[in-house]
C-alpha cells in the first residue's frame, strides 16, 4: 500500500513539476488552495482512492453518454427511415392511375370521388360507413396484404419460375375464360343502354375488349361510364344476373366495390386461414410429394378449364349477380390494381379449395401419401374446418350483397344531398377598417349622413 | 327648494352601453360624497335599475303616482346606502314607455319636487319623444355611449333628436318651422335639415326672427359624455370624435367628462347585485367612476373600503364642474 502511494504521490509530484515548468503554476496565487488540497488528497489514502476513482470515471462517463446519444440517434434514424418508406408506399399507393394507360396523377371522374371531398368534411360524418376514398386507399392495401399473405402463407415467391410459370398458363387461361363474359356483360347492357353506352361499345366488341387496346379506347370508354350516374346503369344487373358470372369476375368485382370493404377484410382473413391450412398440409408433405401436388394441381386446373360452368355452382359465395352495374368500369379497375395478384388471389383460394375436395375424392396419390403419414386425422380435420370457412363466406357474401344496396342508397342520397346546394352569388364588399382618426371621421360620417346630405354638406 | 335640485337625465340611443349600471353607481357615489341622491329608474316599460341595487318586490313604484296620487315622498325607496334612495319603476305594463305627454308632464313636474340634492334619472334606449323629453328636463344630462361605431352613430343621433326635439317643442305654435325639425307629424319634410348650420339657414329663410331664440336653445344644450366599456387608447378617441362630430354638425359643446374602462368586476357586481363602486371601490372602473363623480361634483372624491367598511374622502375643488 505504501509504495503504492509513493508510486502515486512521485507521479503526481513528477506530473506537478512539470507543469508548474511549463506553466509556472506556483507563482499563481489561486493555485495555492488548490495545492492544500491536492496535499489533503495525497496525505489521506481513502480521498487518493476516490480522486483516483473519479478521474478514471470520466472517461467512462462520457463515452456512456456518447454511446447513449449514438443509440438515440440510430433509433430515430431508423424511424424516420420507417416513416419514409410508409410515405413512400402512401405516395405509391396513391399515385396510382386507376386505368391502365392513364397517366399518373390524371384526376379520375369517378363518381364517388367528387363525394370524397364531402365524405372527408361533414357529410362524412354523417355517414358511419367508411368514405369512399378511405375504401380506395384500403382497398388497395387489403390486395396487397392479402397477395402478401397468400405467398407467405403459400410459400408462393414470384422468383419461382416453377410457381411462375403455373401462375402465367393459369393467368393466360383464366384471362381468356374472363373475357367471356365480359363481352356477355357488355352485349347484354349495349342490348339495354344502347344510347348510354353508343359511344365505344362497337368499338369494344371489335377489339374484344382485349387489354392490349390502345390508351385513347380505354379512356374514352372510361369516361363514357364515369360520366354516366350509378342510376343509368341499373338495368345491367338483371341482364348480368342470367348469366352466371364466373368466380373471377364476380371475384374481382368484390375486390373493386370500395364500398364493401369490411367484408373484403373478413374474407382476406379467410383467405388468410385457408392458405395457412394449405401451408400446414404442404409442409407436411415431402418434397417429392409436393411436385405430385403441383402436376395434381395442374391436372384440376385444366379441368376446370374445360368445364367454366362447373366452377361456379359449387361456390355460390361468388354468385352475386346483383352487383354488375359497375361491370365496365370495374374491368377497368381491375386492371389497375394488380389484375396479376388478384387473379392469383382468387384463383389459387378457389382451385386449392377444389383441389382438396378433389383429393378426398379420387384418393390420389397425395392423399395416399398423406393417409400413409400421420397427417391424415389432420387433414381431414382441416378439410372439415375448410368447409365449415365456405359456409362461413357463403353466409357473409349474401349479407353483402344486401349491404351493397344499402350503401348504394347512401351514396345516392349524399350525391343529392350534393345537388341540392347551388352555389351562392355573393357580392359583399369589406370595408376597410380605418387607420387614422381622420377616416374614422369621414367614416362615421359617411354612416350617419345619406348621399344627398353629403352632397349638401360639401356644396 | 325644487329648483335647486340637479337632475341628471343618463341617455343614449343603442342598449346595453351600460346606462343602468354607469347610472346606478354614480348614484351611489354622488351620495357617499354627501348629497342627497334619488335614483329613478326612467326606463319604464323594461325596468330593471332596482335588480342592480338588489331590490326585491320594490314596494311601490312610478304607477303609484297616477294611481294611487301619492306624495312623491311615499314612493321613495331605501337603498341601505346612506343619502341614497330609488323610485322604481317596476311592475310597469306593456305600453308604460309610451305614456302619454300629460303623463310625462306629470313625472317631470314630480321629479322636479323630489326632496334632494341629485336626482339621476336612468333613460331606456331609443330615440323616443317621451325618452327625448326626459333627457331634456335638465341642461346637465349625460350621454352614455360604447367606443363601437354603430354606438358612436346612434349617440350621435340621439344628442341631435334631444337637441331637435328641444327646438320642436319650443316651435310648437309655428308648425312652418317646427317641421323642420319634427319629421313625425309632417312626413314630406325635407331631409336637408340634418344639421345645426342648415337648420339655421331654413329658419332664416322662413322666419328669421326665430334664429336668436334658437341660438340660445342650442348655446343651453350642453350634455356631457360618458364612453363606456373603453378597452384601449384608440376606445378613448371616441369620446373626442363625438365631441368634434357634434361640434361641427350640431353646434354643440359635448362634454367628454371621463370613461369607464371595461372590466369583468363590472359584470360580477352585476351578477352579485351590489354596485362596484362598492364592492370595488379600488377598481380601474371604480377609479374612473370617482374622476367622472369629481368632475361632476366639483370634487376630488376618493373610496377606499377596508374590512368591508367603505371609507370616503372628499375634497372640494376650487375650479366648477357643472355650469350653474
């Protein structure tokens, strides 16, 4: 302890004397209380341990609070990054055209959208239901959420050229099996509306309503229906209602009707579930069993390409004629948000869903496999669980439908809400407050005086 | 006795300028500085001078005079401050403010023989002959008026209706002229007689020896002035404007005796029904209200109240205040 002491007090005294060299400390008289203590310091071990203690803290310290501020300031790098992205998938989402070959940014005529502003201020309020530009925006990320999910759930990367390739016959067939009735729609309206829809439909049979036409069809026939009230495009549903929609459009429809879109929510969450039992079942499954599954798939979704009918009487979720009024320009919409993810959203719910009935039915080798496993209780507890979804969807669907009314009702209503207020003509002049007490006068003046007093006045 | 009596008439032709309240306080300071004050409440038809004092069920009132013909004594009621009594006017009926002019000829002649120093008569809003009529019983009344200009403009009509109406009921027997300033009974009169300067000039034209008389009608006429609820400097201009407007179109010598500055202790006294120069007696409105009292009086009136107990000093000017 003693020579620790020395050692300590020599490298002090060694430290003091070369300073004081330098500096000539001694002859400064502030120093010298200073020196009383240091000397207090260097007589008591106990005060030596703790000044020794303290200097080495610093260091320490400051680094702590160094570290301290680093962290704080990668934190908030990392939220206002956060905060970027969220803006950016916002300005993304937003600065989306609605029709394929419009420009972005291009002001839409849709109906509902000179309501928004309305929705947004009082009328909004009036209304409990979601405003129409809320359901736009939710819209698109419920598609997205939802294809997001279905690859998650699916293991479906689009990277995959396996699953891409799938994706791209099915699209291709689907998009030609779309068109069906589609055309059926537009003929059956022409039949209805011919003076409301004289304006393109020619145009559009000729071309097929492929979607490769030019910009100058699409948005001439955009605005042929956007120009037209939700009310000119009644008759369509009955025409629309013989003929039996296929799941896809009747799909895509639902996915495009802002309006419905809590029940979109649920059935996104469906969606959500089935796809996590088709997970389970596929994880379960081998990897050489998967590709059994895959060529299975592909066998179900060519035969369900010969026989379009036989898909949609056993899903009667999708069936709901009443809603084709906006069958045009939902076409159209349905183009502009992600026609790909959509169509993949519902077909694989559909045909997965079809494809597991048709395991339990033809016992093929993948249900061989799983019967083999000890997948097979679980399975079929999914498969009942799967049904019991389907009733679930049937039921929510035809509360849905009902629902669109009502918020047709509600829409129609706030657009002649709209149309009952004329603008005001209003000619009111300010006068200007007067600055100097001299105005004020001639002001006041000018108040209690008629004209022809003042004339008098200043005659 | 009776023509010793001051009678001080508090008009103005927008409501809700604070005629009541400015009234009812300088009522009370008037009589804590020593003289003998009635309050009445003038405003007949909506009555309300003795709620301020906080007055319940006032046991007699101005109808007693006609009803029941009782001595201008009996209808005096105690205030609970010293020197300071009321006559109120409540229980009034619908059409009490348009009394005929034998009736006003009537309370005129009882105010006149009222038992004190000050009478201050509290007037309701308007321009009415009858407001007119006992806004002119006295050369000293006061105008109470807001720094707002729509009250600024309706002061300024009411001193031009008071001074017209002086000249009209002096004109009675010469209906050529009294036209000229009573457009009630004659409708096509001319609008050209707004002012002092072209009533001159039209007199003149028609009978000129009328101009003397007139003159000193008008030379009489000086009411003083009061702006209430001033809130800043640029409020306090108001009452120079007015004094300047009236000079230049009515030839009159508006007296600015002072301002009220506006005050939530104003409003409280209202709703305690105690006047603030009472309950308040060290309050900006307090204080304004004790220089407006001096000015009036002839005094430098000072109160202070501590402990709940109001203490008074006064000091008598050597210079007047009022004109004799």
């Amino acid at each position: 302890m003693e020579t620790i002491k020395q050692s300590v007090a020599t490298f002090f005294d060694k430290a003091w004397l070369k300073v004081n060299a330098i500096l000539s400390l001694e002859e400064m008289e502030i120093l010298g209380s200073f020196q009383l203590v240091l000397n207090n310091i260097l007589a008591d071990p106990l005060l030596l341990v703790l000044a020794i203690g303290i200097i080495a803290s610093i260091p320490y310290i400051v680094h702590k609070i160094k570290t301290v501020q680093t962290e704080k300031e990668k934190r908030l790098d990392a939220l206002l990054q956060e905060l970027e992205q969220l803006e950016e998938n916002e300005e993304t989402h937003k600065g989306k055209s609605l029709l394929k070959n419009q420009p972005k940014g291009e002001k839409t005529n849709h109906p509902n959208e000179s309501l928004g502003t309305l929705n947004n201020e009082a009328y909004g309020n009036e209304f409990e239901s979601s405003g129409s530009e809320k359901t736009n925006e939710s819209l698109e990320e419920l598609n997205l959420t939802t294809q997001e999910n279905i690859n998650d759930d699916l293991s479906w990367d689009s990277s995959n050229d396996k699953w891409s390739d799938l994706y791209d016959h099915l699209s291709q067939n689907l998009d030609e099996d779309k068109q069906v009735p589609i055309q059926q729609s537009i003929k059956m309206g022409g039949d209805i509306s011919e003076d409301t829809l004289t304006q393109k439909p020619l145009e559009i049979m000729d071309h097929e309503l492929s979607w490769e036409s030019n910009h100058d069809e699409w948005t001439e026939l955009y605005d042929t229906v956007a120009e037209k009230p939700l009310e000119t495009d009644m008759p369509a549903k009955n025409s629309i209602e013989k003929d039996n929609l296929t799941p896809e459009i009747a799909a895509t429809e639902l996915t495009t009707d802002q309006e419905e879109q809590d029940e979109l929510d649920k059935f996104a969450d469906s969606l959500e579930a089935i796809s996590k039992i088709e997970k389970e079942s596929i994880e379960t499954v081998p990897e050489e069993e998967k590709l059994e599954e895959v060529t299975n798939f592909l066998e179900a979704v060519s035969e369900l390409e010969k026989e379009p009918m036989d898909i949609t009487t056993p899903t009667p979720a999708f069936n709901i004629p009443e809603r084709i009024e906006l069958s045009l320009k939902e076409i159209e919409v349905e183009e502009l948000i992600k026609p790909k993810s959509i169509e993949q959203a519902e077909t694989t719910s559909t045909i997965h869903s079809k494809l597991i009935k048709e395991k339990s039915l033809t016992a093929g080798p993948l249900l061989n496999s799983m019967l083999n496993s000890s997948v097979s209780a679980k399975t079929d507890a999914l498969v009942s669980r799967l049904k019991t979804f389907q009733a679930e969807l049937e039921t929510r669907f035809q509360s849905l439908e009902t629902e669109s009314k009502t918020t047709q009702q509600i829409t129609k209503t706030t657009s002649d809400k709209k149309n009952n207020y004329q603008p005001a003509s209003v000619n009111y002049k300010s006068i200007k407050k007067s600055r100097s007490n001299k105005e004020y006068l001639s002001q006041l003046e000018s108040f209690i005086f008629m004209a022809k007093q003042k004339n008098i006045n200043s005659d | 006795m009776a023509s010793s009596i001051n009678i001080i008439p508090v008009g103005g032709g927008k409501g809700g300028i604070g005629k009541s309240i400015i009234s009812t306080n300088l009522a009370v300071g008037i009589a804590l500085s020593g003289q003998k004050v009635v309050l009445m409440d003038g405003d007949f038809g909506a009555s309300n001078l003795h709620a301020l004092l906080g007055i319940s069920h006032p046991i007699h009132g101005f109808q007693d005079l006609f009803i029941n013909n009782k001595s201008p004594e009996s209808l005096l009621i105690e205030t609970g401050i010293s020197n300071l009594k009321f006559i109120s006017s409540a229980g009034d009926n619908p059409g009490s403010a348009n009394i005929d002019t034998e009736h006003v000829k009537k309370i005129i002649s009882f105010i006149k023989k009222l038992n004190a120093d000050t009478v201050i008569l509290d007037l309701g809003p308007g321009t009415s002959f009858n407001i007119l009529d006992f806004f002119n019983i006295s050369a000293q009344s006061i105008v109470m008026s807001s720094p707002e200009i729509t009250s600024v403009m309706k002061t300024f009509s009411f001193i031009r209706s008071a001074l017209f109406r002086r000249i009209s009921l002096h004109l009675k027997d010469l209906p050529n002229l009294q036209k000229l300033v009573d457009h009630s009974k004659y409708l096509k009169t001319d609008l050209k007689t707004y002012s002092v300067d072209t009533l001159r000039k039209n007199i003149s034209n028609i009978d000129d020896s009328q101009t003397k008389e007139i003159n000193q009608i008008i030379e009489k006429f000086k009411p003083s002035i009061i702006i209430n609820r001033v809130r800043s400097k640029k409020d306090l201009l108001a009452g120079n404007n007015m004094v300047n407007l009236v000079k230049k179109y009515l030839d009159v010598n508006l007296n600015y005796i002072g301002y009220i500055v506006e005050s939530d202790r104003v409003r409280d006294s209202v709703e305690d029904m105690v006047p603030f120069l009472i309950k308040d007696p060290q309050s900006k409105p307090s204080q304004n209200l004790q220089q407006i009292i001096g000015t009036l009086t002839n005094t430098d009136l000072h109160l202070v109240k501590e402990d709940g107990r109001i203490f008074v000093s006064k000091q008598v000017r050597l210079n007047s205040g009022w004109d004799a």
